[in-house]
C-alpha cells in the first residue's frame, strides 16, 4: 500500500517524471493512430487516422475492405494500375473509413484534426476537405504529391510530425 505523502514533502520530482512519461496531445493522438492501424487487413500498407475535436476522439478508421467483402489478407490484393503505379484497390482507406464512421454514427467532424500514420492520397485529400476537416497531422509520407498541392491551394493545413 502507498504510504501517506507528508503534505510538506518536496514531491517536484515525481511531477518531473510524471511529465517525461506522460504524452503531449499529438503524441497520445499519433500514437492511438498507429494502434488503429494494426487492424487493417491490407498487407501492403496498414494505416490508421483519428479524426478529433476539442482534444476528443470522435472516430477512427483503418484502411480495409468494404463490409461483406472478403479481405486482402483472406484473398489477396485487387491490384490495379492507377496514375501509373500499382495499388490496392479492394480497400478503402483509414481516412475515408474515419470519415464513413462519422457518418455512420450521424457526428460531425467539422473543424476537427485528422491524425494519420501516413500522409493521405489525393482522393482522401479531396474527401477530408469536403468534409469540413480542417488540419491533417501525419506521421509518414506517402508518394502523392498532387495531394500536397491540392491540399495547399485549397487551405487544408498540413502538419507533418
Ligand atoms: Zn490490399
Ligand atoms: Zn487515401
């Protein structure tokens, strides 16, 4: 059992370490990110995205198949070549299956932030200004450089960590 503090015990220390271990917002934030991702069914490339408001999590989504559909790591990838290069197109991507979540669930995800493992595709891109998600913070790139430019012209901040 923990003793009684003496309420005149120098106990600075102890906050010292509490604040090494204990995460910023952005870290708690990426780091969930990343533990959403271990759930997506695509072998090529796991990705995870929460979408937040106010410091709260409204949804999460990993890229994976639609429902009723059997997964890539049941049947393979769907591969198709698209803008010249290969991808999965059997899935649907954590930033759109975060953004569906919403509106599964009838919650708004306007004026949020949306953490992602990787930096999102062009379509994503698209699909996060439209709805009202205002900033990206990711974590990995992503060979998309459209995306980036469309994001800068239409204002969607991007915040690479
Ligand atoms: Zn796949
Ligand atoms: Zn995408």
């Amino acid at each position: 059992m923990e003793r009684f503090k003496n309420p005149g015990e120098d106990t600075s220390g102890e906050h010292e370490t509490l604040k090494k271990v204990r995460p910023s917002w952005d870290e708690y934030f990426m780091r969930i990110s990343h533990e959403v991702a271990t759930r997506s069914t695509c072998p090529r490339l796991a990705v995870g995205a929460v979408i937040v408001r106010d410091k709260r999590i409204l949804t999460t989504g990993y890229n994976g198949s639609p429902s009723g559909l059997p997964h890539c790591d049941e049947v393979g990838c769907l591969i198709r070549i698209v803008d010249g290069r290969e991808s999965c197109q059997r899935t649907l991507h954590a930033e759109q299956n975060a953004i569906i979540q919403a509106a599964y669930h009838g919650v708004s995800v306007t004026g949020s932030s949306i953490y992602c493992t990787h930096q999102p595709c062009l379509m994503c891109v698209k699909m996060i200004m439209n709805a009202g998600i205002e900033e990206v913070r990711y974590a990995g790139g992503y060979p998309d450089p459209l995306a980036m430019e469309l994001a800068a012209e239409g204002g969607l901040r991007m915040v690479r960590f």
